[in-house]
C-alpha cells in the first residue's frame, strides 16, 4: 500500500513538473525570447558558412564540397545533440525501435531534401532568388499545418501576418529589380521551391511526433543520420575538405553548436506551442543574417533604408500571427 502511494506520488510530481514546464513554454515572452535566439543563431551561419568556404578552400561553384560541408556539420550537430541530451538525462539518450520512421521522415525532410535541394539550387540561380525563396518556407509551413493537416484554423491574422512577414524578406532581397530574372527552371528555382516545401512539413511532423517521442532525441538522431546522408553524397559527388590549422576546426564545431542548440530548441518549442507561433518567427532568420553578416564579415553597405522597413514588417507578421483575438477567414 505504502509503495503505490509512493508511486501514485512521484506519478503526480511528475505532472506537475510537466505542467509547469509547459505553461513556461508557451508564455508569450518565452517563446518571443528563445525563438528570436534561434534565428540569430540560425542567421550568424550566413557569415560563418561564407567563412567556412574561404577557410575549407571550397569554391561557389563546387556544389559537391558544398554539401560534405553541410554533411560534416550536421552530423557533428546531431553527436552535440545526443551528448548534450544524455548529460542531461543522466543516461545514454537511445531510441526505441518504433521511433526509427519518425527520425527517417524529420531527418529526410528536415537536412537530406532540404539541403541537398538547396544547395543544388543556389548553384543554379542568383542570391537575390535564393534570399526570397528562403522566405517561402514560413509561408508555407504555415499554410500546410491550417489546410492541408488540418492542424490549426487559418485565421485573418494568421495570413496577414504571412503576407507582412514575406514582404519583410522580399524587401531586404530586392535590391535592384534590374538585377532579379523571372525565368524559372527545375535545377534552379524548382529545386529550391522542394528545398523549401521540405523546411516547411519539417517542423510539422516534429510537433507531430513529438507527442510520442522525446524531441531531443528526434533532433540528435535526424542530424546524425541526415548528416551521413549528405556527406556520402557529397563525396560520390567528388567534393572533398581541405583542414588548414585549427580556426577551420573551430569553424566547423561552432556551426554544429549553432545547428545542435537552435534545432533543439526551435523542437522544444514546437512541442508545446502551435506550429504557426512559432514557425512564423522563421522569417527573422534572413534579418538576423543581414545585420550579422555586416558585422562579422564587414559589410555595412547592406544595411540600408530597407533593411529597417524590412525588420518592421518581419516584427508586424510576427505580432499578427501571435496575438490572441484572431478572426477565423
């Protein structure tokens, strides 16, 4: 009698500890923090990647080391992940069999397609394209998880906040209309159009899945075997790394913590907000990496006039996707 009162008793301790961490986790001002954290971590990689290629030797051109570069950084990004995972449970942090799909379809979704994809595309279009398109991945996260899952109500504020907050990334794109074309071709535009439908059903099956599986072990396991993935393609490809000292090294470590701890995160979140209040704040990512990229690599010239009505609008999509009276469309 006395043991199942003990276990009825840590039962209870343990609801309410998961109650309060997520009445934590949904507070406005927590999530606004740890996704704004997110995307800086996720936009301070612009910098670093165009960093990574002048110290790795890797040529703009060469799509193949592009994505053994991709491929190395997120496989060390799922080891972080799986380590950090397991100190903090006190345990090695392993997977049932049962969860193996679900960290093919987040790690097939999330790292293979996405990036693979992308990097093939950037190779075959202008940074002015890639900049714009990488802001449709918000847009149709959004628009996926209301109509075709069905797993929210698309609401009026929900699409203006959409439309606000990719006018925000099509603004600070748009540098010069001359410069932009409208062609459109399958190993170019068409390839980041799927890189960006995959980002979009990634965190839609991460809220999914999270309800039965631990999201730290979903993100560590996805890394690692989406990793391998695309440096096994990368080195059929005929890519290869060139290690030269020990900033590259450092190089490679940080962005695996910057994957590691953003994707961890952004999972947590997922697992205890609606998709859309917290996808929605995706679209600071290009922002951060505007900013970011003109401190860290000097390029001050980038930040102009638009630059400040693009964050304007970013915020105002934001603020729109998130405040609590929406009106059903």
């Amino acid at each position: 009698m006395c043991y199942n009162k003990k276990i009825n008793q840590k039962e209870v301790n343990l609801m309410l500890h998961t109650k309060k961490t997520s009445q934590l986790l949904q507070r406005p001002v927590i999530v606004c923090f740890l996704a704004l954290l997110c995307t800086a971590l996720w936009g301070s990689a612009f910098p670093c990647i165009k960093t990574g290629y002048r110290l790795f030797h890797i040529a703009s051109e060469d799509t193949a080391s592009q994505l053994l570069f991709a491929g190395v950084r997120f496989f060390l990004a799922g080891i972080l992940v799986i380590l950090f995972g397991s100190l903090l449970q006190r345990k090695v942090l392993l997977f049932r069999k049962s969860a193996l799909p679900k960290i093919g379809v987040v790690s097939l979704f999330q790292t293979i397609l996405q990036y693979v994809f992308f990097y093939i595309g950037l190779a075959h279009t202008t940074a002015v394209k890639s900049s714009i398109f990488g802001g449709t991945g918000v847009l149709f996260s959004i628009l996926f998880v209301c109509l075709i899952f069905r797993q929210e109500k698309l609401t009026s504020s929900k699409l203006a906040g959409c439309i606000l907050g990719f006018s925000g990334i099509f603004l600070i794109s748009f540098q010069n209309l001359r410069s932009l074309d409208f062609g459109f071709s399958w190993n170019g535009e068409g390839a980041l159009l799927i890189s960006n439908i995959a980002n979009a059903l990634s965190p839609i099956f991460l809220k999914k899945f999270s309800k039965t599986e631990n999201s730290v072990m979903l993100s560590g396991y996805q890394f690692l075997f989406g990793g391998l993935c695309i440096s096994v393609i990368g080195v059929l490809a005929g890519g290869h790394l060139s290690f030269q000292g020990f900033f590259p090294v450092l190089l490679m470590i940080y962005m695996a913590m910057i994957s590691a701890v953003a994707y961890t995160v952004w999972g947590i979140l997922l697992q205890y907000n609606p998709v859309s209040k917290v996808t929605v704040y995706g679209f600071m990512n290009q922002v951060f990496g505007v900013f970011l990229s003109a401190i860290i690599l000097k390029e001050w010239d980038e930040i102009r006039l638009q630059t400040i009505a693009a964050l304007l609008l970013v915020c105002s999509g934001i603020y729109f996707v998130n405040r609590k009276k929406e009106a059903k469309v």
